[in-house]
C-alpha cells in the first residue's frame, strides 16, 4: 500500500473518530433533566364538604325565677320542675371545610376552618301536678333547643402511613343556639313565654382518618366534640307585669359530632 493510501486512510479514521467524540458530546447535552424533588403526599392546601350526625350531651339543665308578687312559684317550680329539666339535642350537620397540612417525613401538621349547618335539636314538654306541701296546681312546661350552625378553627396534627392520614385537632368553636321556654299554671292563673337566639363560642376537639384516593382527592371520617358552655332563656309572664315575674332555664350546649369529608388538595 502506498504512502498516499496510507494518508487517506488516517484521515478518514481521525474524521470518523472526531464525528464520534461530537455525537457524544451532543448526546450528553442533551441529556434529560434530573426529575423535580418529590413534595410529600400531605403538603398543601385543600378545600372539601362534610355531612353527618351530632347529639348533644345532657343540656343538665338549671330553672330558676324571680317571683315578686309572691305568687308561689318558686315552691311549685322545685316541686314539679325536674319533670321537665334535661333535653339531649341530636340531628343532621354538614358544611365545608378549607385547610392547609404539611407533612415532615411522616408527620403531618396544618390548621382547619369549617363551617356547618345544622338541625342538631331537641325539645321536651310536661304537665305535671306538685305533690303534698304544695297547692295542688297543674304545670305545663315546654323547653327546646336548637343548633343552628357551628364553625370551627382548629389545629391538627398527625402521622401519615402511606396513603392513610391519621390525626387529632383541637381549637376554638362557635355557633348559633335557639331556646324557648313557655309554662303555663292555670291555677293562679299564669303564664309565661321567652325566645332566645344567641351566638356563643367555645372550644372543640376531636380526631380523624384522612385517605388519599388519588394526591387530589381525599375522604375520610372525622369525629368533633364541641362545648359552647351554657345558655339561659327567660320566659316573662303574659300579661307583663311592673316588677315582672319571670322563669329561667339555663342550659348546657355542648355535644358531638361524626361525619364524612371529602376534600380536594392543590
């Protein structure tokens, strides 16, 4: 082979080795981007509604009266006003909620607001007579009680355990109660009726289990108890009077709440 093949052939081999070095040079430039950093599962701010059922606790309710023109009442009222004292309110509630979690390796924390409707009622009515010690008088009685919404704020923190949410809240509570009170003693004769609707805070606290069906969307169950203190209706007797007569029933409004929520996450 001669020295001039010889030279072709070097230069094609150093022109194909140089072509190599650029194709891999390109490729490597080329090359796709590291994938962005995982955001945990829990992370972010999420808005959803809820639906389900409250009962409240015992009302352990307290009657009281002011009795100026010594009518007997306060006697009758200790004689026959147990009949009548304690109310346990139940029905439906549900509402929305909008929150924010995020999740430190497999801790969650956030806050939560929440708002409901409800028809978390109960009301209870009594004619009894007084017993011996007392003039022998008829007394009807009717007490109610009614939730009307509720609203929450509250912290939450809990564990996450692949797609399942486990945690507790704890916060501030407010909400709407409705009362009446009407009694009735035809033998005096008297009669007295006192509506109530007052807004009353509190506190709420309770627990629940978040899934997450897909990183959007989320169900789960959550259990609320709530503790508004008490509230105190007056009934004035009809005709009113100058000093008036009045009863008075004050009332426990606290209970329980278990729904379903669903949410979805951004």
């Amino acid at each position: 082979m001669s020295k001039r093949h010889i030279s072709i052939l070097l230069g094609e081999a150093f022109s194909f080795a140089a072509s190599g070095l650029a194709f891999a040079a390109d490729i490597a430039v080329k090359a796709p981007p590291p994938p962005p950093a995982e955001v945990p599962l829990w992370t972010g701010f999420y808005i959803g509604g809820n639906a389900g059922y409250g009962w409240g606790v015992n009302t352990s309710n307290t009657l009281f009266n002011t009795d100026p023109t010594d009518l007997g009442l306060t006697a009758l009222l200790n004689a026959t006003g147990p009949a009548f004292l304690d109310l346990k309110p139940k029905g439906f509630i549900g509402g929305g909620q909008i929150g924010y979690d995020w999740q430190v390796s497999f801790w969650v924390f956030g806050v939560v607001a929440d708002f409901q409707v409800a028809d978390i009622t109960a009301s209870r009515s009594a004619t009894v007579t007084s017993p011996g010690g007392v003039p022998a008088l008829t007394t009807t009685g009717a007490l109610s009680e009614k939730l009307d919404f509720l609203g929450t704020v509250r912290a939450r923190a809990g564990f996450a355990v692949g797609n399942w949410l486990f945690y507790g809240s704890g916060g501030y509570a407010y909400g709407n109660v409705q009362s009446s009170l009407n009694v009735a003693v035809p033998g005096f004769p008297f009669f007295s009726s006192g509506n109530l609707t007052e807004n009353r805070s509190g506190w709420a606290a309770g627990g629940g289990i978040n899934y997450a069906v897909t990183p959007h969307w989320i169900i789960g169950a959550d259990y609320i108890h709530y503790d508004l203190d008490r509230t105190t209706v007056t009934s004035v007797n009809l005709p009113v009077t100058t000093p008036a007569t009045t009863i008075s029933a004050s009332q426990v409004v606290a209970g329980n709440i278990l729904r379903a929520v669903v949410n979805y996450k951004f």
